[in-house]
C-alpha cells in the first residue's frame, strides 16, 4: 500500500525534485532503452516529473508512465508525457511491456510488499523483458528527514527478489548520491531480464 507521507512529500515538493536536474546517472537509462526492441513498450515506476520518460519517448519506446504523486504526474503530463495516477498495487496484467524502468521508485513501498510487487512487475513482462531496478542499500525501514518512508537493501536481498520472480540479474552497479533529503546515500542499481521461457 502507497504510504500517504510519503506522496505528501512529493506533491509539495515536485518543482524543487524536478529542479533537481535529469534522471541520474544517464548512462544507466541509455542502456536501459538499448535493451529494448524498436519501439518497445515501457512501464516507467513512479516516473516523478517525467524525465526519463521523455528521453523513452524520444527514442522511440511507447510510455506508459504512472506515479502515486498527482503533482508528479502534472509535471510530466506538462512535458508531453502520457503519465497517470496509480500506484504499486495497480500494476497488473501479464505479459504487457518489453519493459520495466522503477528507477528509485520502490524503495518507497514497504519491505513486505516488495516480493509481491516485483513478481506483479515480472507477470507483466513480455519473456525475455528487462526490468530496471534502483534502491538505497542498507537494511531495514526508515523514514528520512523530510518523512518519506524507505525500505533498504542488500544486494543479496534484491537478488533474491528478482530470481524469485523468474528475473536473472544481467547488470549490475553501485554508487553514491545525494537526494532530495541533502544526504549522500548509497545505492544499488540492477537490470534484470525476465527468464524467455517463464
């Protein structure tokens, strides 16, 4: 379930997030959509002001773009992105997008949601789909200095997210950077692909 603090963060606080600058790093988007087939379909995870997805778009990919965050969903709608208000728990259907881009999105949904949510994004993967994935690493929940809720993870912990759905893990990175909170957090990025026979 979609914690209200936490979208109560982003809706007041969607222009300076957007200020921000562009979905970081780029290198990471950039291979995420030479993943992909020409003209593939995308579901971009708590898509924010709509950055990357505009860079999706501009490559081709067809976008569908969802956040929990109405102030969020506004700023993309302005860029010309198709975005909409859902949430974690509206991700259904199977075998729908090419695939998955959740860049820093599901870090905010509670750690004993996490397995059902990343199975339900595996389910609407097409075979051999890939899904992106980026979280603060650490462990436990915790609520940051601007109250928004996160759920921390171990590279192993995500790991075993990701098989348990039928998703095999083909890149993976880590580093260090600072949020809208002003703190230095360390994170853990991984692409996975859906297995091509699930």
């Amino acid at each position: 379930m979609t914690d209200a603090r936490t979208i109560a963060v982003y809706n007041a606080r969607a222009e300076a997030y957007a200020a921000m600058g562009p979905d970081k790093p780029q290198r990471d988007l950039a291979q995420f959509i030479d993943g992909l087939p020409t003209q593939g379909s995308v579901l971009d995870v708590g898509c924010g002001p709509g950055t990357a997805a505009v860079q999706m778009v501009a490559a081709g990919l067809r976008v569908d773009a969802i956040d929990a965050s109405a102030a969020m969903v506004q700023l993309a709608q302005s860029k010309g992105v198709a975005a909409r208000i859902a949430t974690f728990d509206d991700i259904t259907g199977a075998d729908i997008y090419d695939g998955v881009w959740a860049s820093f999105s599901l870090l905010h949904a509670r750690a004993t949601d996490l397995p059902r949510y990343i199975a339900a994004i595996a389910r609407a993967l097409r075979p051999g789909g890939l899904f992106h994935i980026a979280m603060k690493t650490g462990e436990g929940e915790q609520r940051d200095s601007i109250d928004r809720l996160y759920t921390f993870v171990t590279k192993p912990q995500l790991n075993a997210l990701l098989t348990d759905a039928g998703l095999t893990p083909v890149f993976t990175r880590t580093g260090v950077d600072k949020g809208l909170a002003g703190t230095d957090d360390a994170y853990l990025v991984i692409q996975a692909r859906k297995d091509a026979d699930a």
